[in-house]
C-alpha cells in the first residue's frame, strides 16, 4: 500500500496538481482572472447598494417622473439589468482573449504531460 502522503497532490498519471497550482503560469492565470473579477464585482455591488440606498432613504427622488409614468427609481431598475447584462458580456470578451489562451496553454502541457507518462 503506498503513503498518502507521497502522493497527495498527483493523480495516477504522475500530474503533480499541486505544483501546477503553484506554477507561474497558473498564478498568472488567477491574478488575471482575479484582477478583472475583483474590481467589476466591487463596482457592481456599489452600484447596487447605491440603488437599494436611494430607493429606501431618496424616495422622493427615485419617485420623480422622467417620461409619462417612468420614474427615476424604475430607470435605476432597469439599470442593473444592462450592467448585469454590460458586466457578463465584458467577462466573455476578457476571458475569451487573455484567460482561455492561458488556460488552454496549461492544459496542452499538462496533456502532454500525461501522454508522456
């Protein structure tokens, strides 16, 4: 029977996934993730709880009419749906053109890795 502990980390094809996450390649792949993620869930989350704020304590301004029966606060509304919409469409594009070759990159090697074991 052979020790856990010797193999913690490596499939039975000899991939040593831990030293894959630890790579450089691999923590290039997260910072980048991780740089474009971060700062656009900030933004959307402020922009969010900049609605529900006005909408709880600026009633009369997100009551004010803009157009017939559209208000502020229904602009607002419909304002998270595009940015949802704006952010998800952003993260495509990004992911699309710098995280997947990145990834795919990884991939191939670990592949290879594996044909070769």
């Amino acid at each position: 029977m052979s020790d856990p502990a010797t193999n913690a980390g490596s499939s039975p094809h000899g991939i040593d996934y831990i030293a894959v996450e630890k790579s450089r390649e691999f923590t290039e792949l997260k910072r980048s993730q991780r740089s474009f993620v971060f700062p656009l869930a900030i933004a959307f989350l402020v922009w969010y709880f900049v609605y529900v704020l006005l909408s709880s304590f600026a009633v009369e301004f997100m009551s004010q009419r803009v157009w017939g029966d559209i208000t502020v606060g229904l602009l607002f509304g419909l304002g998270q749906f595009v940015t949802t919409f704006a952010i998800t469409m952003a993260y495509v594009w990004y992911a699309n053109r710098n995280l997947d070759p990145k990834a795919e990159a990884i991939r191939n090697q670990l592949e290879k890795q594996e044909a070769s074991a």
